[in-house]
C-alpha cells in the first residue's frame, strides 16, 4: 500500500530550490573551491560523515569524504582539494550519503524534508524530494541495490500517527513495510544491511535500544526478555538467537553501523560501550565498555571489516581490532590541535593534561574510512587499509586525517563554518586572509594559484599569549577564534617602526563585534585596540586605515589611533582610502558620497569636507566604494546602481544612473582587475557582474555564485589571465577563471 502522507507531498513538492540553483552553473568557469567545514546541528548530536564513495567513484580513484554543513551537502576529495558543494536545501542538513553505485546520493535536513539527487550528473537534478518524518531526520542508509531508503529522527509528539523510523522505495516514496518505533518516538541512527537476506537496524534517543528489523516489506523481529545475555557461539538450538537489544545501559544510542559484508553490526553510545553484534541475527558477539571516557558519538568498519574506527567526546579516536576486541591505536585530537595552537608545547600539554576538560572543539563528533585514492596524497597519510583513509572531525569542523603508523594527525582540513564576511590579499607574499561571523580568520596561500588553480589553508590566525593585552579574549574552546564578535572587515596596510613595537612590514587590521581592532602579523595577532563604537567596516590607503563604525569614523597608522573619534553628520554605510592616503570617500544612507581630505598635524590626523559630493545619481543608500588601481576612476555601488566618476575631471559621472543597474538586491563589494579594465560587482542576490568601460552596454553575468549572497571579491595578481577570488554567506572560497569569457564579450 501507498502510505497517503508520502502521496499527499508528492503531490505538494517543494519548487522553492530547484536545480538551476541547487548548484553553480556549469558553464560558469569555476576553477577552484574550498567549500565550508562540516557543522553538526547541535551539541550532543553525532556528526555524520560518508567515507564510502561506492563503485563508480571508488573506480575512479576519488578519496571523496560526504559531510554535511548548514544548509549545504559537501563532496570532497581529502587528497587533491576538489570538491562539489549542492544548496538544494533549505534547512540545515543533517545527513547525506552515496548509493552503492554512487550516481546518486540522499540528503535529510531538520524539517524532515528528504532529497534524492544525481551525484554524476552536471545540474545534479533532484529525483526525489518529499517530507519523509515530522520532525528534525538524524540519520539514513542505503539498500545494497540502490532502490530502498530508511531514515530515522524525531516524530510529532502530537501526532499518533507520526512515525520516527520509515522505510521508502526511493524512487517512488512507497512505504515498505512497518519498522520498529522507539519511545518518545526519538530515533538517532540506522543501518542497511548490505547484503541478502536484508536488515534493519535502528536505535533509540530515548529507550537506549536497538530494534531489529527484517524484510521486504519489514516489520520488527521481536526479542527474548534476556536482552543483555551473551551469544554462545556453541549453541545448539536451530532457531537463530533473538536480537539483544537492551545492550546499552543507559542514554542514546549514536550510531549503528554494518560492515561491508554484512556479517557484524556495531553500536556506540552514551554509555561508552561499543558492542559488536551478528550482521544476519542482532546476536552479541562481544561488548566493550568504557572505551573512551566520554559519550562516543560514532564508529565506522574499514573495508575489510577487520578495524572499527571509534570518536567520543573525550576528544580522542580510537581503533578497535574487530578479531580481538582491543583499541590497537588511538589519536588525542583534541591534544594535537591545543599544540598546534600553542608557543610552549611542552607546558601547555601538561596544563591541558591536569586540566582534564576537554575544549569544546576538540569534541570529536563523526568519524569516517574515506575509500579509494590507494593512498593519501604524497604519502601524507599511512592508513590501515590498502584502500580506507581514517578521518575525524571535531566540533570546530577542523577535519582531520589520521596516520595509524605514528599515531598522529597527518595533517588537517582547515576553512571556515560561518558565512564569510571579507577577504583581503597580500599579491607579494601570496597570502589571503578570509574572516567570518563566528570571529576565526584563516590564512591561505596563493602561490598555486597560477600553477593548479588551487588555494592552499595555512592556518588559523591566533593570539600571541605573550603580547595580547586583554586575556580575556583569548579561545581556550580550540574554536580558533580571533575576536569574540562576528568580524566585519579586514585590510591590509604598511606599518613603520615609530616607537610602537612594530617593525617595518605589512599587518593585518581586522575589526569585529568585540569592538576591537586586532594587528596581525603574519598569522599571529600582536596586539589589539578598543574602538569608540561597533566596527561595520574597514579601509585602507598604504599605510592609512579608516574604520568605520556606527557612530563616525577612526583613523589608524602604524598600529595607534591617529585622531580623536570624528562624528559624521550623516549615517555612513561606506568608505575607501585613496593610494597616496591624502583622500577619504565615505558612501552615506543619504544616498551621497563625501569627499573628505586627510590633515596631518604633528601626526594628529583631522579630515576636512571638500566642495565635492557625488549626488544625484544613487537613489539609495551607497554600500560599496572601489578606486582604480591608478587612481583615476572612483566607482560606487548602492542596492542596484554601479556609477563611476572620473577622478582627474572634477567627478564626473563616467557611468551614470540607471546604466550599470542589474543587479536585484543590494550590492556588497567592488574590484577592478589590476589593469583596471575590468569592473567586478558581487551582491546578495547571489551574482557576480563584470562590467567594461570600452563595452559599456555589455556584461557578463555569473548566477548563482553564492547560496546567500557574495560578500567581498578581489582580482588576484600575478598569474595568467585574470582570476576573481570570490566570498560569500555560504562560506564557501571561490576561484573564477574569467579571461575567455570576458575576451569573447569586451574583445
């Protein structure tokens, strides 16, 4: 029979995201990635990672690792960086993971909502996509034969009729059969078994059960009474044993999980037991209790099924012999990740050891054996298997690749898990810095850019606990943290030596929500001021820094405050600094743009109103302002408008009303290409513009560059051609290779 709940939203489906955005158009010449870290929805809930990339893409070599984070699903390849990000959804996704052929791949979010989807196809075209349970889905797997789904979660508790625990024909959204449901009808995690005659194993939020499940169509397979009683292998009676199912004492259980020759079922959970089970009967094999010292929140058989990956809480990865029943290697995530943090290792460890609470971002949630690749990428990574690479990744998103032979992190993932707020350049050094709203800054290198297209994560940038003054900032969570607010902008200026500690090099200026300015130099923040006021962006000439906040303005050189607080008569949206640092440009609400010039008096800087304001043009608040490299052009952006102004002839409008105007929602950012040919806008409506002044009636349009809206752009140097680095509220980093397309429109 058809359950008439799953006909009802067939019926009703969702065309909110459909697949000309679910993913970036592929004729939009997107050469390089970084997509965001995985996020678990929430504190307690297991992060659930797919290592298993199945035949085709195992066929191919690909070490993809599936994760979710917010509303996105992430492939990524560990080993060469490549990765695919899909935003059909349109809540935050819980689970994702790839049939056993792989061309397709089902993804669950908190509203219930379930999408089946092509993985191998170029606009990934959505096959299924239905309401499957009333409540938040935690967790769902495969049939061997790609044609069946079972997802579990939470029901309605109002709802007799809702169910935590369904299984679908994924193509049709037929019910299959009536699994056993769970109290407080709570389900946290299920297992497909992979092979004939099939099974379901699912367990509990609430009752700390597993339920046993066989079929098609299935129905739950009752147990004895004996619950936690042990199977004897020597056992004569000819019936099979009864499923155990009360194996765990107490709390939920995190994750079950098949081998893959479906002879053994796993459980972890609360109780920090790990119990191994018969694949055909749910019959104990063997428990294994206190394997860590906190709840653990996942486990995952290699290949071979002879290794059990286990992560906990405790911030530790454990590795279990599934022969012997013992932990034969294990990893201190949340210990290694301290250390690297840390300028006096050796003391730090041993603070951190007497400490005995682990950080809230070294919490290991998800665990994976990422499959295919026959290795980790210039021999990084010495994995246990042939074929399976272990990976961790904590509460902070950090993923981390583990080596079994040294009992280390070979090395580490790095990104951001927040929408990205801005992102500045250093085209000598070949460093970029990108911030977010949780307050991390990430350091990137861009060296390979030229060569493969790739952007390449240093690290976080952190506090130097010698030189910082206000301790109470420092992030003892390893969220790697710079400010306690969101961050709102970044520049990069010229600081010399004046007495104030600073040598002659070019620092970091990051402002946040802390309603602080933190100097950077390197990756390391030396020091930091308080503003007046809430920060809302930053400037920069070469060695001039505007700050702007919501109460006026604050101007910086050599990391100090050079004048007092100036109050604008006006609300300010934006502002940029000229190259020789003598003019100031602040975009008003008024719709105006104020010409300021900067006075130094006995290095005490004052700004002076000129004559000039750009009025007439915008309708509308002014919310980006971008110079021309050689300082003749001014352009300025509102919610729709580009204008641009010759500088050398007293402002005049060179683009003027109502011709640069299409883009739909408010445009965030401006860059000229570094021969100031070309002019790019990024706005929330998810587009990237370019603009020409040769071919003013013409533009080449980029949809869909960010789920959210794009946030900063910038044209980087010193490579072939031109290349647009892209940020957006999708935390995703985008590399665009635009030479042909702008070649083939401006000529």
């Amino acid at each position: 029979t058809i359950d008439n709940f799953t006909v009802i939203q067939l019926n009703t489906m969702s065309l909110s995201v459909d697949a000309s955005n679910s993913c970036i158009p592929p004729n939009c010449n997107l050469v390089g990635q970084i997509p965001p870290l995985p996020k678990a929805v929430e504190r307690g809930v297991p992060l659930i990672l797919d290592g298993n990339s199945r035949r085709k893409n195992a066929a191919a070599g690909e070490a993809i690792l599936l994760y979710p984070s917010r509303h996105f699903v992430i492939a990524r390849n560990i080993q060469t960086g490549k990765s695919f990000v899909y935003r059909g959804h349109t809540a935050n996704v819980t689970v994702a993971k790839f049939s056993p052929s792989g061309a397709y791949i089902a993804s669950a979010d908190v509203r219930g909502k379930l999408r089946v989807w092509s993985f191998d196809h170029e606009e990934h075209l959505c096959k299924l996509d239905i309401v499957a349970l009333s409540g938040p889905i935690r967790d769902l797997s495969w049939d061997l034969d790609s044609q069946r789904v079972v997802v579990v979660g939470e029901g309605s508790p109002s709802d007799p009729s809702s169910l935590c625990a369904r299984v679908l024909q994924w193509d049709t959204g037929v019910k299959l059969g009536d699994l056993g449901q769970h109290a407080r009808k709570k389900a946290s995690t299920c297992a497909f078994r992979p092979c004939r005659p099939m099974r379901i194993v699912t367990g509990g939020s609430e009752d700390f059960k597993c339920s046993f499940n066989k079929g098609p169509p299935f129905q739950k397979v009752s147990s004895s009474s004996s619950g936690g009683s042990s199977y004897s292998s020597s056992s004569t009676s000819s019936s099979p044993p009864p499923p155990h199912e009360h194996v765990h004492r107490k709390g939920s259980v995190h994750c079950v999980r098949y081998s893959h020759d479906g002879t053994m079922v796993a459980s972890v959970g609360t109780d920090r037991t790990v119990a191994f089970y018969d694949g055909g009967t749910l019959a104990l094999l063997h428990k294994m209790e206190n394997v860590h010292n906190a709840s653990i929140y996942s486990c995952a058989f290699c290949q071979d099924a002879s290794q059990l990956l286990t992560c906990s809480a405790d911030g530790t990865v454990k590795l279990i012999d599934t022969k012997e029943f013992q932990v034969i290697c294990s990893w201190d995530i949340a210990i290694a990740q301290y250390l690297r943090h840390c300028h006096d290792g050796v003391a730090d460890d041993a603070k951190y050891s007497e400490n005995k609470v682990v950080p809230l971002g070294g919490m290991v949630m998800g665990c994976a054996f990422v499959q295919g690749g026959g290795g980790s990428g210039g021999g990084k990574a010495d994995m246990s298997t042939a074929s399976s690479t272990p990976v961790a990744v904590g509460w902070n998103g950090t993923i981390c690749v583990l080596s079994s032979s040294d009992h280390s992190v070979s090395y580490s993932l790095l990104g951001h898990q927040a929408p990205i707020s801005a992102l500045a350049i250093n085209h000598n050094t070949n460093k970029m810095y990108t911030c977010d709203s949780d307050g991390v800054i990430v350091q990137w290198d861009t060296s390979s850019v030229a060569s493969n297209r790739n952007i390449l994560a240093v690290d976080h940038v952190q506090h130097d606990k010698g030189a910082i003054v206000d301790e109470a900032s420092l992030d003892e969570t390893l969220m790697n943290k710079l400010h306690s607010g969101a961050v709102t902008g970044m520049a990069l200026v010229r600081s010399s030596s004046n007495g104030n500690g600073l040598d002659p090099t070019t620092i970091l200026l990051s402002v946040g929500w802390d309603d602080h300015v933190r100097m950077t130099v390197d990756r390391t923040a030396i020091s930091n001021l308080k503003l007046a006021s809430q920060p809302n962006a930053i400037a920069k000439g070469v060695h001039l820094a505007v700050v702007l906040t919501v109460q006026g303005l604050q101007l910086m050189r050599n990391g100090i405050f050079v004048s007092d607080h100036i109050t604008l008569p006006f609300e300010a949206s934006s502002v940029c600094v000229s190259s020789d640092d003598s003019t100031v440009f602040v975009g008003g609400c008024d719709s105006m743009v104020h010409i300021y010039k900067v006075i130094d008096t006995n290095d005490v800087l004052t700004l002076e109103e000129t004559n000039h304001q750009l009025s007439h043009t915008h309708g509308q608040p002014i919310y980006s302002l971008a110079i021309s490299h050689d300082g003749t052009k001014l352009a300025s952006a509102g919610v729709r408008e580009i204008c641009v102004w010759d500088m050398e002839s007293n402002y005049q409008p060179i683009i003027g009303k109502s011709r640069w105007c299409f883009h739909q929602q408010r445009i965030n950012d401006l860059a000229w290409s570094h021969d100031d040919s070309i002019l790019a806008s990024g706005g929330i409506d998810d587009s990237i513009y370019f603009w020409s002044l040769c071919k003013k009636t013409t533009r080449v349009h980029y949809p869909h560059a960010h789920r959210g809206g794009v946030t900063a752009i910038e044209f980087l140097k010193h490579v072939n051609g031109k290349i647009l680095v892209s940020v957006g509220n999708d935390a995703c980093i985008n590399l665009w290779d635009v030479t042909d397309d702008l070649m083939n429109k401006f000529g």
